[in-house]
C-alpha cells in the first residue's frame, strides 16, 4: 500500500448483516467470521453498538484478534452524553464512556470518536467549548450537528481550537458544509443508495481535500441490502487507483 493510501480509512456503518450475503459476503460464511472477512476488504467500521452499549474488554480483544494492525475502529459516543445530558453534567457517563474504548486506544486502533446531536439539538457553544475542554487531547473526535443552528462560524472557531472535526455528514434532506476544522476529516454518506457516476465524485472530492489534512474517514450507511459495503469497496479501490498513479 503506497503512503497516500495511509490517509484514507473507507469502511460502513456496522458490519453483522446477513442481509449482506451473497454479494459481500460469501454466502456460507459464518456471522462470527463477519468482521474477519470484512476487514480482508475495508480498512475502517463505524460500530454503532458503543451509542447504547459500553464495549467489554473481551469484546474488543476479539475484535483486535479478527482484524489487521492497519484496521481502525470508529465508535460512536454514548447517548447518554449527547442526548440524555446534552453535554452538560457529563463527568461521569463520559469516563465511564472513555474507559470502555480505552483497550482501542492503547492497542492504537481507535479512530475517531463520533458525537453525534439529536435532531433537536440547537446550537449551544458555550457547551460544546466546555466540552471540548474535557476530552483528552490525544483523543480524535468528530461531531455531527444536526440541527442548521450550529453552521456558523463561533462553531467551528470553538472546534478548530480544539483540533476537533465537523462531520461532514449528507442524506436526501439535508447536508452539512465542507468545512475542515481538524487534521483528519469525518464523511457520512446516507443517502440511501450512490449511483456509480456519484461514487466517481466522491473519489474525486476525497482525493481533492487529501492535501489538506492528514486522515480521511468515509463511511456509508447499512443497508438491508449489500449496497452499503459494495460502494465503500468501489470507493476505495478508485481511490487506491488514484494513489497509484500518483505515485
């Protein structure tokens, strides 16, 4: 893998669908070899369990065991930070929250972490500084507003200094402005499917701001079909073409 490829971490939104065989998965494949052969593919999973559940020791070293050194797992913040406290009062669900993932950390696998905002979540900058202040520095951390309020300049003044990312999330209705703010960058497509020309643009998008900063996460949302995975593998093979011509 030539070092541009290093930027780029593509992967999904979750990996154990048996909806996803037989066009990603082979067909007899077990669901507990899932995320072994997954990660023969894609180099990155977005696990969505960590927004309900905390990770048990075991459970993360049967992910390391399954998984290559270069595989990087992306957790998603607890609800009970970004949704039940809104950032506020959180010293105790958020080191509990951080402990969980910390075996990730220190067998540097972690990515980064995601906080995603409930819908109804409007802009509150004082809390969202406040908080940033608490997460340890080593911590990469990306947050995905999803109410229109938080598009403004105080915010991504408050994440730039704290060298955090906006995600740069889109669906059918709605999507958030490109803005860098960190040294990596967080996309999340969800729209429910990405014609082959649109999967061209995103290779082209990707490859475009890879200059800019040093990481890259992409990911897209499950699917009850194999779609989800299928894209992502397309997007990383062009983007590996890309590399190498560039190399």
């Amino acid at each position: 893998m030539s070092e541009i490829m290093k930027e780029f971490y593509v992967g999904t939104s979750g990996w154990a669908y048996k909806t996803w065989q037989p066009d990603f998965f082979p067909p007899k494949l077990p669901q507990k070899q899932f995320l072994r052969y997954y990660a023969t593919k894609l180099n990155t999973v977005e696990v969505n369990y960590t927004f309900r559940h905390l990770l048990s020791e075991q459970t993360i070293t049967n992910w390391l065991v399954e998984t290559p050194e270069n595989f990087r797992f992306v957790v998603k913040a607890h609800q009970a930070i970004t949704h039940f406290h809104r950032l506020r009062n959180v010293d105790e669900p958020l080191l509990r929250f951080l402990s969980s993932i910390q075996p990730l950390a220190a067998a540097h696998r972690l990515g980064p972490v995601l906080f995603q905002f409930p819908g109804l979540f409007k802009a509150d900058p004082e809390a969202l500084d406040s908080f940033l202040a608490m997460l340890p520095r080593s911590l990469k951390v990306a947050f995905e507003f999803r109410d229109k309020s938080w598009f403004q300049q105080s915010t991504y003044e408050i994440l730039r200094r704290h060298r955090a990312a906006l995600c740069i999330a889109e669906s059918e209705d709605f999507a958030t402005p490109e803005i860098i703010t960190a040294d990596f960058i967080y996309f999340r497509y969800r729209k429910p499917d990405y014609k082959a020309s649109e999967r061209s643009s995103i290779v082209t998008n990707l490859a475009k701001v890879s200059g800019q900063t040093e990481e890259i996460y992409a990911f897209f949302k499950h699917l009850e079909s194999p779609e989800s995975p299928l894209h992502a593998l397309d997007v990383l093979q062009k983007l590996s073409v890309a590399a190498q011509k560039v190399s």
